[in-house]
C-alpha cells in the first residue's frame, strides 16, 4: 500500500488561491508528518510479500513500484503542478524538451501533420523540422502573429498544433484562445509551451489549450540548479496517451530534482512578481536610450501585439529582447561590460541573464530564417533577475555607455 496517496481532485487546497497552492498544492505527508515534503531518492520499492508485489504490478495505481513508473515526491510535484493550471492530470519529465517531444510523441502516427510557430525554441524546431518528418510526420510552420496562415496550414486537417508564446527569444505572441478555436475546427491538440509565461502569468488551458508543456528547468526551478519538465493536461491523454510513452520510454525525472522544484513552486509567485515589475522598468529603460534600435517586452505598448498580451496575460514576465544599433560588436561589447548580467543560455533564474542568439541558442538556424524571426545580430536576450532593479538599470546605462 502506498503509504501517501491522495488524487488531486480531493484535495481542498485545490479550491484556494493560487499563492495558496503554490505551497501547499499536492503536498501528501507521510507517517513522519514531516513539514517539508519528504525526498524518496529511491529508484524502486519493496513488498512485505510476493503477493503484494503481484497486486502493485496488476495495477499500478495499487502501489509504488519502481521510480520510472512513477515516485512520491514526483507525484506531489504533478499534482500541484497540476492544481495550479486548472489541469485534470500532468506529468513530469527529464527536461523541458523531453516533455515536448512526448506531448508530440503522444499525439501524432505516420501520415500525420503538425503545424507549428516558426518562433520555436532551438530544440523544438528541431523535434518538428528534422526528427517527426522521418517518422512519416509532416511539419508546416507558419508566422505566429498571422491568423491567415494559421487557417490556411489548417485547412487539410491536423493532428497537433505546437507554438511558444511569448516565444524564445523574440517574445512573438499567440492568440491562444483565436488560434485553439482554429485547430479545433481543424481536429488538432493544441499544445502550448508556457515557458516564457509560466502558470503565474498565463494559463493557456483557460484560453483553449489542451495541453501545456513546462521546462520546470527554467522559472519553476528559478534558481539555475536542475533540469526537468512537466506535461499538463486532460485525463484522457495524459493517462491514456502519455503516461504509457512516457512509461516506457524513460525520460524520467529524477525525485531529487522534482523536490527542487516542488521548493522552487513554493516561491514561484513572488519571483514572477518581481521579475515582470523589473522587467517592464528595463524595457522602458531600453526603449526610451537613443542606442537601443527595439525592444520587445510583451507588457510595452509598443509591442506589435501588446493587445493579445494584455487579454491572455496577467503581466509581461521576466523577458526582455532588445536590439542595438551597431550589430554583433555592439551587442558584444554591452554584454562583456554588464556587470549584474551573467553570459548564459538558461533563464528564468535569480540572477539577470544575457544571451546573444544569433551566436549561441539560435547559431544552428538559418541566417534568412532568423531574419525572418528579428533576430538581427545586434539582438540580445534578457532573463531579468532577481537584484534590485535600480542596480540593473544603472548598470545597464553604465554598458550602453560602451557600447
Ligand atoms: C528551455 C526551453 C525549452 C527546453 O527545456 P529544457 O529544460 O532545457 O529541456 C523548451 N521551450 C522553451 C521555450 C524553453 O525556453
């Protein structure tokens, strides 16, 4: 018997508010009555007798059996991840990209379409333009602002629909409620990867979503310490469809990483507070310094789609793009003469963050593709920390000086 175990559903704490299940959404104490959630770092369990393992394996939901099937603490991350969406069921995963490659994996058979945002993360462009193909899976990109060609790569039908918004690194938006009605017509699962967002700034199964893809990697852990993912969704898919792939195909997530993150949800509503009140200052900042060409801040009314942010959005989040005049040498002198922004891929973390994409995350894309995209080579982007905002932008002023 499990000795914690409670679904979701009959928790109370799911009809709270949301910094209330934040920290306390999912948790199951065990005999011990620990505070804090406990870690079972444990690859597998044991049986008192041969007949209770024969019972836990006739029905996994009977009894844990071995860590890839599933653990305690993983649970308890699940369900609170889950409660804060809305979501009748999530899974956790490896990694971010790990959760998207099953939420497709999950979706899609030979003959299929998938039509996606061709403001993809690196890595998800690759799943859709280079790995599904093979497998007999067509992949249709289209501009994520275009409604006209959403409907257009619609019309002969799909099995899912993949897009970012605010996409990496250029904060392009979705119209998720507009393009879901879309897909729906169309028979696709509308997928959404919310990293940019996370749960405390959009909630895209509220809009129409079906299903929502985290890399918990990123403002969920919020601390730069561990990789991971999650998968959110109706019960019918994520029990039916994507609990078996993910069963037995093993991107599992470490326990240990799962209670970080559990940790990390915790705090999860004040960072995001802090971060996109930081993040809406720099961009004004940016936006108003003769050296700065654009920037891109979701929550900016001079964002092309600032009015699809303010209606699916509760503020703009942690992220900032901003292109300056004078190309890769003055986007490289800026970065080299932060002081409180460190060179990076990751995001999402305490500390401010400063990527250049043309030269790292997105070196592997097409230089005509990227154009497409408005990534020029003076384009950076911004994962806005933790510090005081002030230093940041007197640091950022001190920069643009040498730059
Ligand atoms: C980082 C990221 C991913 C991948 O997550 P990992 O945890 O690094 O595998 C997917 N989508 C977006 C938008 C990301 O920023």
């Amino acid at each position: 018997m499990p000795t914690i175990a409670a679904p979701p559903a009959a928790d109370p704490v799911a009809e709270l508010a949301i910094d209330t299940r934040l920290v306390r959404g999912g948790t199951r104490r065990s005999g011990n009555r620990e505070t804090s959630e406990a870690l079972y770092l444990t690859s597998g369990f044991v049986y008192p007798d041969a007949e209770t393992a024969e019972a836990a394996f006739a029905g996994p939901e009977e009894g844990w059996i071995y860590t890839r099937f599933g653990n305690p603490t993983t649970a308890m991350l699940e369900d609170r991840l889950a409660m804060l969406e809305g979501a009748p069921a999530a899974r956790a995963t490896a990694t971010g990209m790990a959760a998207v490659f099953a939420a497709l994996m999950a979706s899609v058979k030979a003959g299929d379409r998938v039509v996606a945002s061709r403001a993809l993360f690196g890595s998800c462009h690759y799943v859709v333009t280079k790995v599904l193909p093979r497998f007999g899976v067509e992949a249709v990109l289209v501009d994520p602002g275009s409604l006209d060609q959403w409907r257009d790569a619609l019309k002969p039908g799909a099995a899912a629909v993949l897009f970012e918004t605010p996409s990496n690194p250029m904060l392009d938006l979705v119209d998720i409620a507009a393009v879901a009605g879309l897909a729906h017509a169309a028979g696709a699962r509308v997928i959404v990867d919310n990293v940019f967002a996370t749960p405390i700034e959009q909630r895209p199964l509220a809009l129409g979503a079906d299903v929502v893809v985290y890399s918990a990697t990123k403002h969920i852990d919020g601390q730069g310490r561990c990789l991971g993912g999650a998968v959110l969704g109706g019960e019918r898919f994520i029990i039916d469809e994507l609990q078996p792939f993910l069963r037995h195909t093993g991107p599992t997530i470490s326990p240990f990483n799962a209670w970080v993150f559990l940790k990390g949800l915790e705090t999860l509503g004040l960072r995001m507070e802090r971060h996109s009140r930081s993040a809406a200052r720099i961009a004004a900042f940016l936006g108003d310094h003769p050296k700065v060409r654009a920037v891109r801040y979701p929550w900016l009314d001079s964002h092309p789609q600032h009015a699809i942010a303010r209606r699916q959005m509760r503020r703009g989040g942690g992220m900032v793009a901003l292109t300056l005049d004078g190309g890769k040498a003055a986007a490289f002198r800026f970065a080299n003469a932060l002081r409180l922004a460190d060179i990076s891929p990751n995001l999402g973390d305490a500390k401010t963050l400063i990527a250049h994409p043309a030269t790292t995350t997105h070196a592997n894309v097409a230089a005509d593709e990227r154009a497409r995209l408005g990534i020029a080579d003076g384009s950076l982007r911004l994962s806005v920390g933790l510090e005081d905002p002030a230093d940041l932008l007197a640091d950022m002023e001190r920069a643009l000086s040498l730059a």
